[in-house]
C-alpha cells in the first residue's frame, strides 16, 4: 500500500470514530462497526442533510490524510515496506477498537498525550515490533491522537438544531478543520508536534545537562590522564561584596589574618553568592579573572537540573538551564530562542520538539545563564545588552545571570534591564581552606593519598602573605595546589613566576618525568611548545577572540612552524594534535573549536609573544581597552628594560594627551608595577607622578587596581586624611589595608584619629586583613568606638572585641559557636547588635541585660523566644528574620507592654499562627509591623490590641494551609501592604 492510500485509510478511519462519538456518545453507541454513511443516515433525517454532512466528513478525512501524509512518505525511509504497513495496521486496528467514548476523552481531559496513555495501556503496541517500527508505530499513533482530539474541540454538541447549525455554517467544519491542521508545524522524526513531548524532553535534558557539566577541570600535574573531578563535589560556595552592611568590598581585597583564620571552617565574612542570587530574576555577576564565574554558572545548571538547591535558591529548582558563552558569538549573531540550547543540549538538539524553548520561556521556566561579556570585544557588547533587553520583553518571566569583568561592565551596565549588579569577592581564608581541602580530595578520589600535603600547604599559606594573595583566587589557588604537590612543597613567590612554572610542568616536565612517550616522531622541546603557544594566543588575542576552529587553529600552527628551520618535515596536524591532547594548555571546548584551558594562560602567553616581537607599540595603542588590560600589565613583566621603559612612557604619554582614558591609562601604567622585576630609572619619576595624581582612588574599584603598586604606593601616602572627601579617605584606607604590611599599619593608625565618622568606620572594617590583637589595640582603641560601628567577620575577633568595652554598635557576620556568652562584658551598654548567623545562638537570655539596646537584628534565625527581649525599655527597632530552612518559629509571652519604646517589629518567615492571637497586650507605640514570608491565622482580627498599629506587611504571608489570610478581618484603620 502506498502512503497516499495508507493516509486516506488512517484519516478514514479517524473521521468515522469522531461521526461515531458525535453521533453516539456512549461506550454502547461507539461499538457499533457501522461505516460513516450509515451512521449518519441512521441518526440525521433528511436526504440533502445527509449528503451534505457525509461530504464534510469525507473532507476531514482527507485533511488527516494530508495531514500524515508526509510523514508516511519521509520519516523513518530505511523502514522496511512490511514494517511500516504493519505499524499502520497497527495503529488503524487499535484506534478503530479503543474506546473513544466521551468519558475517556474527558477523562484524558481532551490532552492528546493522555489519551495517547489511556489507549495504550489497553492496546499495547504489538509484539515482535523492533525498535525502528516500534518508533514509527509510536510517531504515527501520537500524530492520529493529536488530529483526532483537534477535531473532537471544534465538534458542537449533537442535536438536531447541531445539524442544521454545522450544515448553514458559511465556513463549513471541513474547511475549519484543514485549516487548523495546516496550521500545525509538519511533524518531525522522534519531535511529535505539539505539548505532548515536552514534559519527556525536559526530563531528558535536564538529566543530560545534570551528567554534562557536572565537570571541572582540576589542575594535577601528578597524573598522566586528563584531571577532571565532579564539579558538584569540588565546587566552592563563592562571596560577594557585602552589601547587607551597606558597603561594597573591593575585589582586589587580599586575606591576611593569623593562624586561627586559616583554621577557622567558616569567618562569616561577606555574603554568600546564594544568598545575593536570591529574591532576584536578573543578576549582573562581575569578578576577575579567575575569581570562578565560569565554574559558578555551570554549578548552577547543575543544580537547577538536579533539583538540588535548597534554602535561598529552592525556587531555582526544576528550572530549564541554558548556558551560552559569548564567545562562541564573536563576530556571529547571538542566537535565538530556538538556538539557546544549540551548544547546552549537545545530542539532543536533533530531537528537541519544535518550539520548545518558545513554550518554556513563555511559562517563565528558563535559568539563562550568558558567560563572558568581556570575552567579547568593545563594539560587540552594546548588541549583546540589545538582545537581552528583546529576549526578556519577549519573555520577562525568566532568570538571568550575566557574567564579564569589572572592566567590561560597570555596575549599572544593565540597569535599564533590571539587573541587580553582584560583585564576586575574592576568597578569604576560611573560603581559602575549604578550597585546598576540596581540590586535594578530589585528587585523592583519583588515587593519591595527600593529606600531608595538604596540611603543609595550610600551613605555608598561613605563614607567607604574599601566597595568601595568590590563593584568594580559585584559579591560582588551584595552582598552587597543584604546584606544591608536584614540586615537593615548593612555592613560586608571585603570579608571573606561578604561570611559568606551571606551563613549564603542563608543556613538558609532566611527560618526562614520567616517561610519556611523545606523540610526535620528533620531540618538541619546551620552547618550541611555547614558540607555537604564544604566536596562537597573540593572534587570538589580536583578533579579539577566545575561541577559535580547529581548522584556522592549524593554520596558524603551520605558520609558526614554517619559521622553525629545525622542525622541517613535521606535521602541523601532529603539533596541534599533541598540544591538545598532551599539554594541558590547549583543549576543545567543542567539536571543531579550539581554546586555552584558562583564559589567563592566554594573556600571559600573549604578553610574551608581545615582547618577544617587540610589540609594544601595539600594546601601548591598545591600552584604553579593557579587554587588553591583564596582557598589557604581564606584558610589563615579560618585556626587557627598554621596552618596559616604552610601554610605560607611551601609556602616560597618552594619558596626558586623552583626558577621557586618563586614569584608566595612569591606573594601568601603575598596576605594571606588580609584575616588573626592577623600574628603569627613565620611568620611576612618572610612575611616582602617576601615583601622586591617582591618590586618593575615586572609587572602591580602584582600591584593588591601586594596590598592586605595593609598598611604594604607601610611601606616597598623606599622614592625615584631612582635606580628602570622606569617600575617598575610605577607599584610601582601604588601599593602604590591602598592600598591608608594617608601614601600612602606621599609616592606620594615624588615619584613626580622624574626626569624620564614614573615614572611621573604613578604618575599622579593615580589622580582618591584619593581625587580630595588634590591630584591635593599636588602631581600634584609638576610635570613638561610641559612634563607630564595629564589624566581626570572623570568631578570631570575638575575644580581642569583648576587650573593647567603648563598642556600642557591634554587627557580628561569623557563627557564635558559643553563644552569646563570650561576648557579655559588652552587651550591657550596647546600643545596636545585628547578629547575620543567629541560628547559631539559641539562648538569648544574655540580653536580657542589654537594657540601653535600642535596635536589635537577628537574620538566620530558627526558634527564637522573645521572652528575654520582653522587657527591653529603650528598644525602638526589633528585627527577626527566618533561617532560610522550613519550620522557624517565634514563641514568648502574651504580655508585651513592656517594649515601650517598640516603634517597628519585622517577623519574616516564622510560623507566627499559634503564637500572634494569644498576645493579649502589645508594645504600646508601635506603629510598623511586618508578617512578611510568614504563616499567619486566617483571622487577623487579633491584631486589634496592637492599638496604636498604623502599617502591616503581609507580603508573602500565608496561613497554615498555603492561603492568603482574610484581609477583611484586619481591624479597622491599618493599612495593608502587600
């Protein structure tokens, strides 16, 4: 049978089961085996009528026909004849025996899939199909079930008025029918049109990404194979600046804290990145290189996929990730809906249902996460906030995080958008420690038995400050992990030195010592590795790029092999064959693509083929960009004495003459500083006129750019900060703290005895990067610590702050292991006490005594019991907010008179529905009262003691069984928000 007369059967033999189901509702009526003619003549009177009613229904059936026609003609062409007729016979058969009476349509809730279910758990799909004609069988009854419920909604109710209704229709239904189903997309091999798929495919996706990104790569150069680990299981929980204190930490803030920081599990120090994702669809994520936004999205698809967020992220569950590096798109389109997932979903993209990611987006089920802005070059980023700023007008209901460099993207950069900018901070020293403990686990996962490596390299990070620098980024603490364990414990003393020796281990000494035979039949030394590297990352780096193909990466690998006399005969195949698949330094990110492992590895190997073509000239023109910055500042610790005295003179020559990149230039030329051995004497003038103009730094920004001058920064430094704006006498402390160091510390000390309280409140939250008890008495005793607020980040500070009587205003972000006894000899004349880790404390009695305490803030809260708080006679603020984990309740006394200065009282994500009604007398002058994210009584009529209540929060909140509470019952005269 031909697939033409296969249609016409199967389009047959749907049209008579819907005359038969509109005809005769019943499961009786649908056992009749009379043909369409007869039915209709048996129910509808009147020979025109009949005739009429017959031909519409003989041309439904041949808008089915037409319908699955092509698909009979082109799916599945490797069919066998026989296979494929008994899989329409199949189909014919079952769907002229199932039932299709109205109460199994309704009870498929007229879904196509459900019906689809419902016939085939009592028709099976015949044995002895194999999987090909299983897989046809499945596409062609999916496709029937789909047209016949299409059909079945635009069939009126039957009646005799139904009849003359149908037959004076000026469109007759034949027509409505074909045209809806010409409407729908032409059916695809394993991609059935339609809803009915989706479901399927989302599982299958999600399952996929879950296994395909779950990877890290992992540096060890004590293994012959590739080093990768379970990126679920190495993944390090990063911070970001610490925003809920109402500042920002600069990136460039380096750990320096003694030996109880690196032993501590957690300091408390700023706000996890979880946490600032929360509550917010759009995220602008900023940090350095290496600082782990790569690695950051790709935990987060993994997490999303598995389900396996909980607490801050838990809504993020179940979302569809969809990862796209801007890279991929340099010079390209960036992609459409359709092609988000054209790079995520790898195989699976050939039987991705049409539509897909429209539907998904539309429903507001999509993670889109978008890598590397600054990957981009200048001119191609503005396209890539226009695209944005379509998609999410397309679908708004999505989440998005964005990811570049400080230098690409400035905080506001997609404010317009809606996003709220998130700056990775660099790792502390308790962040620092899990990291080493992670990666050598990992390592020990794949057969290395490390522990006393990974004590002895705690132990050196502790001791040694400039490591401690190195290591608060993931990148070069993996590294240095990596380096201490191959070479005996020994560490390199800066980063210049850290990338030398690790591509020096990458390039070669990995392969020898271990005996690799090469993959060459001539060897290639380590620096005609380098040779071949560095051209391929300066014509990366010069054409603005990150990635480029296979085929132009071995056309530029013969180039640089033509210029090497000595290697005559060898394949450039075999060279970059090897590089890849040897070096560790090179890899394809994608079939047919070619990458470095790290983009640092790029720039660094860039700056070197810079100076060793004497490109400085071009690296001088290319300053004002910040896509060249870190090259350009390695290209300083590259270069001779001459062309560094080139570069610094032409970068400040233009600084003079360009007032629009003037300190942006200056700053460049003294971030060179941190990588060059020695400062010609030609130069060392201006660089100290270029530091003079840039003290004080502008912004927090700057402070971290700043301070990679080092020491000779300090020099420079005012001994008062009198005269400075206070912003800017902030950001100089902080740059003094970051350089650190003895002079430093003298400089602290004097700044301390300024009058202005936002300059001394800098110079306090800079305590963590220096000595605890030093600091502590040689700079905070001299503060007015009555008006200073006084942070601790970490349980090292605890002791050396109960010293320090004078603190009134005390913001604790470590976890109090001990409660709240460590710190009693302060809280009696505390005026303010914000605890972030409260869940941490579960005895507030202490404060009971803390009877001058007028603001008290408890986040992370569990159980609290207000009863010690009760009696607070000058509390005018109280703030408890839930423990991100189910079940946190609030409990005390009915009686509540006793906060007679109570004026706001925030309860967030408590159950309040047993405690709120026994309250029988409430704090006298409060006038502010959220319930916001709690579980509330549905009655909110108990409210009316609180007599003097002008404003209620009820944003979120819910009752017991997941209502909104009955507004109508508020008392009279209080206002309802949210």
């Amino acid at each position: 049978m031909g697939a033409e007369a296969a249609a016409v059967r199967l389009g047959q033999v749907l049209a008579t089961r819907a005359v038969r189901l509109w005809l005769g509702p019943r499961r009786r009526d649908q056992e009749s085996r009379s043909d369409l003619s007869e039915l209709i003549r048996f129910r509808v009177p009147g020979l025109r009528a009949q005739r009429d009613l017959i031909r519409q229904f003989e041309q439904i059936a041949d808008a089915v026909a037409a319908r699955v026609q092509p698909l009979l003609e082109h799916e599945f062409r490797g069919l066998a004849p026989s296979d494929r007729q008994a899989a329409l016979d199949a189909v014919a058969d079952t769907f002229a025996r199932a039932d299709l009476s109205d109460e199994a349509v309704i009870g498929s809730d007229a879904d196509p899939a459900e019906l689809a279910r419902r016939i085939r758990s009592a028709a099976p799909v015949p044995a002895g199909f194999d999987e090909a004609t299983t897989a046809f069988h499945e596409l062609l009854f999916s496709q029937t079930c789909d047209c016949y419920v299409r059909l079945l909604r635009r069939l009126p109710v039957f009646t005799e008025r139904a009849v003359t209704e149908l037959l004076a229709r000026s469109t007759s239904l034949a027509t409505e029918i074909s045209l809806l189903l010409e409407r729908l997309p032409a059916p695809q091999l394993y991609a059935p049109q339609g809803e009915g798929q989706d479901e399927a495919f989302r599982r299958e996706y999600l399952e996929f990404v879950s296994r395909s990104l779950d990877e890290v790569e992992l540096f060890s150069f004590a293994s012959e194979r590739a080093a990768r680990t379970k990126l679920s299981v190495a993944y390090v929980s990063l911070r970001t600046s610490a925003e809920a204190r109402g500042r920002t930490r600069g990136t460039g803030s380096v750990p320096r804290a003694r030996a109880g920081d690196w032993l501590a599990e957690e300091d408390g120090h700023g706000v996890r990145v979880e946490t600032a994702l929360k509550g917010t669809d759009r995220v602008l994520l900023r940090g350095e290189a290496g600082s782990g936004k790569t690695t950051l999205l790709q935990w987060l698809a993994v997490s999303a996929a598995r389900g396996a967020f909980n607490g801050e992220l838990g809504d993020w569950n179940g979302l569809v990730p969809a990862l796209v590096k801007l890279r991929r798109y340099a010079g390209r389109d960036l992609p459409a809906p359709e092609a988000l997932l054209d790079h995520t979903a790898g195989p699976l993209t050939g039987h991705l249902p049409r539509a897909w990611m429209d539907r998904q987006l539309r429903d507001g089920r999509v993670l889109l996460l978008v890598d590397g802005l600054d990957e981009l070059p200048a001119n191609e980023r503005r396209p890539v906030r226009d695209w944005l700023g379509c998609l999410l007008k397309a679908y708004p209901g999505n989440r998005v995080v964005v990811t570049s460099r400080p230098a690409a993207a400035r905080a506001d950069w997609l404010r317009h958008e809606g996003f709220k900018p998130v700056l990775l901070d660099r790792m502390r020293p308790a962040d620092v420690v899990v990291f080493v403990r992670k990666w050598h686990q990992a390592v020990l996962d794949q057969g290395e038995d490390l522990a006393e490596y990974e004590r002895a390299l705690l132990a050196s990070l502790q001791d040694r400050p400039h490591l401690q620098s190195l290591a608060s980024s993931p990148l070069l603490a993996a590294l240095l992990c990596a380096l201490h364990l191959n070479r005996g414990r020994q560490l390199p003393r800066d980063r210049m030195e850290l990338y030398r020796i690790a591509l020096e281990i990458l390039l070669q000494r990995r392969d020898a010592e271990r005996n690799v035979p090469s993959a060459l039949d001539v060897p290639l030394s380590l620096t005609d590795k380098m040779h071949v590297l560095q051209d391929l990352a300066w014509r990366l780096s010069d054409n603005n790029r990150s990635e480029i193909s296979e085929a132009q990466a071995l056309a530029y690998t013969g180039r640089a092999l033509s210029s090497m006399r000595h290697l005559d005969g060898v394949r450039p195949e075999a060279v970059l064959d090897h590089l890849l698949t040897r070096s560790g330094v090179l890899r394809k990110p994608t079939e047919d693509r070619v990458d470095f492992l790290h983009r640092t590895f790029q720039e660094y190997l860039a700056a070197a083929d810079a100076a060793a073509e004497d490109n400085i000239g071009n690296l001088v023109e290319r300053a004002h960009l910040d896509l060249w910055r870190d090259t350009i500042v390695m290209a300083a610790g590259h270069a001779t004495r001459s062309q560094r005295t080139e570069l610094i003179r032409g970068v400040l020559a233009r600084a003079a003459d360009e007032p629009r990149h003037r300190r942006r230039l200056r700053l460049l030329a003294v971030a060179c500083l941190e990588t060059m051995s020695s400062v010609p004497e030609a130069i060392a003038g201006s660089l100290d006129a270029a530091m003079d103009d840039l003290i004080p730094p502008r912004r927090r920004e700057e402070s971290a750019s700043l301070a990679t001058a080092g020491p000779p920064l300090l020099r420079r430094m005012p001994a008062s900060l009198e005269g400075f704006p206070a912003a800017a006498a902030g950001a100089l402390a902080r740059t003094a703290a970051i350089i650190g160091g003895e002079q430093a510390f003298g400089l602290l000390e004097r700044w301390a005895e300024d009058s202005r309280s936002d300059v001394l409140s800098e110079v306090a939250a800079v305590w963590d990067y220096f000595p605890v008890e030093e600091y502590a008495q040689r700079v905070l005793r001299k503060l007015p610590l009555a008006e200073v607020p006084i942070e601790l980040s970490h349980p090292a500070q605890i002791p050396a702050a109960a010293r320090l009587r004078e603190i009134r205003q005390l913001y604790v972000f470590c976890r109090l292991r001990q409660g709240l006894s460590p710190l009693a000899g302060l809280l009696t004349e505390l005026r303010a006490l914000h605890l972030f880790q409260a869940w941490s404390v579960t005895d507030l009695d202490p404060l009971a005594s803390c009877t001058r305490l007028r603001t008290l803030f408890l986040a992370n809260a569990h159980d609290v019991d207000v009863s010690s708080l009760a009696q607070l006679p000058d509390l005018e603020f109280l703030g408890l907010f839930a423990h991100p984990r189910p079940g946190a309740r609030v409990s005390g006394p009915t009686d509540l008179s006793g906060l007679v200065a109570l004026r706001a009282w925030y309860l967030s994500g408590f159950d309040l529905s047993a405690w709120l009604p026994t309250i029988t007398c409430a704090p006298s002058r409060l006038t502010h009262l959220s319930l916001a994210r709690s579980v509330v009584p549905e009655d909110l009529g108990g409210l009316a003691v609180f007599g003097q209540l002008e404003t209620l929060d009820l944003q979120g909140a819910v009752t017991a069984d997941g209502r909104r509470p009955d507004l109508d019952s508020v008392p009279e005269g209080i206002r309802v928000a949210g």
